[in-house]
C-alpha cells in the first residue's frame, strides 16, 4: 500500500479508501513514521467522504494499517493546501511527500 500511497502523493492523485467503516476521500501529502507512535501513518487534507465534524479542520493523519480498500481517483490537486509543511515535526521518518 505504501507504493501506492507515494504514487498518489507523487501525481498528486487523490485518493479513496475505508476508514473507520467510512469512506474517506483525501489529497495525500505525507508517508512516513510517526515519531511517537511508530506507526506508518499518512498526512493528509480531507475532501469527501465521511466527515465527523463539519467544523473540525480537515487536516488528518490516518493510521496505514487502518486504511482499506484503497485506490487512487480520477481526480488530481494541482496546488499545494494552505497549512502545509513538508518538514512536518510529527514524523521521524518520511518515505514520501508533495512539492
């Protein structure tokens, strides 16, 4: 999935896939280590899908071990989202980013 998910950070493909038991729809950012937890985890801007709460900022990190069903979109972003930093602290290790 890792591939993939560089892939879709690299063309700027947005992307599908289960989490939560909801559907999720994301431009990708980020691809690495999560320098707390360890985990794989993925930066990333929300935009269609199952939203929890309207009024909670769109940025998220999902877990990779938790995303499903996963495949790339149609749909491209040409521009990179406001609040975007690709020294982001919250990662030991980057295997992928968008520039």
């Amino acid at each position: 999935m890792e591939t993939k998910i560089c892939e879709a950070i690299r063309e700027r493909l947005l992307i599908e896939f289960m989490y939560d038991a909801q559907i999720r729809i994301v431009e990708p950012y980020i691809l690495g280590v999560h320098k707390d937890t360890g985990s794989m985890v993925l930066l990333a801007y929300q935009v269609g899908g199952h939203i929890e709460n309207e009024n909670a900022p769109l940025w998220k990190l999902y877990k990779v071990e938790k995303m499903g069903k996963m495949k790339h979109t149609e749909n491209t972003f040409s521009t990179l989202r406001k609040g975007y930093k690709a020294d982001d602290k919250r990662f030991a290790r980057i295997l992928c980013f968008a520039y």
